[in-house]
C-alpha cells in the first residue's frame, strides 16, 4: 500500500525545549493509528506538525493529502451561533451552498445539540463545542483524519457514535491518528500504536503490545 505520510522531525519551543524530537514514523492508507502517552509529551505537537499547523525546525513532514486536525479546541467561531458555525465549516472544507443547504440536516442531526444550534457557541459545553466540531469534520470522507482528544469531553453515547463513525472513515479507506488517553478507545478502534515519551517515539507497533507495555509503565 502506498505511504500516506511519513515524518522525521524535531518541533522546537522557546529556550531550546524540544517538545518532538528524532520522531520517524509513516502512516498507510486506511490505518487507524492511537497515538498515547502523558500529558507534556508531545502528542498534540506531533499532529499540529502533521497537520501543517507546526513547521517542524528540523527534518521533514511529508503528507500525500490534506489532513484534517480535530481538537477540542477546533476552530470554531465563538460569537456565531452553531448553525453558521456550519455553514462556515462546511465552506472551508470546500462545500458549495447548495452543498451546505443539502446536509446541514445531517450535521444537525448528528450533534443532537437541538435548538443549541441557534445559540452563539460562547454559550456551549466544552462537549457541546466538541460534538459539533467532530460532525462538520467527518461530513466529507476526509482522506487524513487527526483526532487530538476531540472526543474525550463527549458523553459515552455520543463517544460511540463518534467511534462508529470513524470505522465508517476508515471502512473507505480513509487514514486516522488519533491522540486519548482512553486506552479501551486505543484497543477496539485502532490498527497500530504509537508511544510517544518525553518527546521521543518510545514504541510503536500493535496496539495490545504497545498499550500493555505502557500501562505496565515499563
């Protein structure tokens, strides 16, 4: 199968601190990989570098197609109500109006956030904000998908039906990485693991191997 990404980089903050460094790793098409490790550690470094966000300062990033970064701190316009956070979305993905005017239905549905919808999104829930970041990302089969604990702040329900949605991604061929700290989440829905320690790429391999080795904190 043909390489998705590979990268091979250091991401570099103020005084020299090395947040991800002599991290090597490729990603294929349709791989779900789980990407673990404490808080501090470099994870959300590695998809924003991924995701073009975070220039790494030295070494390379190579990504075949656009990746799609979802955080629980998505870009979503705070002052607009989450109905035009919509519409906004679904533009910077690409989408025509009439596109937008066909599906919006269906992102709406899918949040099961209601009249919400017509509020400013000042007014949401971390989870509520979270919800409606994850359905306009995945509206559109992304080809690259970054999860960064977008779907940590959500109901266990709605976890599910985030989680049935991803396989659907990755059931047509579409490639995911996703960052939690939820290792059951790890275990049932990803294909290959990554360890990501102090910066560096600790192990990465299957994931009952990888998450067993660091629950045991060896």
């Amino acid at each position: 199968m043909r390489r998705m990404f590979t990268g091979g980089f250091k991401g570099r903050v103020a005084d020299e601190v090395h947040a991800v460094r002599g991290v090597s790793f490729d990603v294929k098409v349709g791989e779900v990989v789980g990407v673990l490790g404490s808080n501090g550690s470099g994870k959300s470094t590695l998809l924003g570098a991924i995701a073009g966000l975070l220039p790494p300062t030295q070494g390379t990033v190579m990504v075949r197609h656009q990746a799609v970064l979802l955080g629980v701190n998505a870009a979503l316009n705070k002052h607009l109500s989450g109905n035009r956070n919509i519409y906004l979305g679904c533009l910077a993905m690409g989408m025509s109006m009439a596109e937008i005017r066909d599906r919006i239905d269906e992102v709406a549905e899918f949040t099961e956030l209601g009249k919400a919808l017509q509020r400013p999104l000042r007014t949401y829930s971390s989870g509520m904000r979270a919800r409606l970041a994850f359905a306009i990302a995945t509206l559109q089969q992304p080809e690259i998908l970054l999860i960064d604990e977008a779907l940590a702040v959500g109901d266990r329900r709605f976890r599910k039906k985030s989680l049935d949605r991803v396989r659907e991604i990755q059931a047509n061929t579409g490639t995911i990485v996703m960052v939690t700290h939820n290792l059951n989440e790890i275990r049932s829905t990803c294909t290959r693991a990554l360890w990501i320690d102090e910066g560096e790429l600790r192990m990465d391999g299957a994931v009952d191997e990888v998450v067993d080795l660091y629950e045991s904190g060896s």
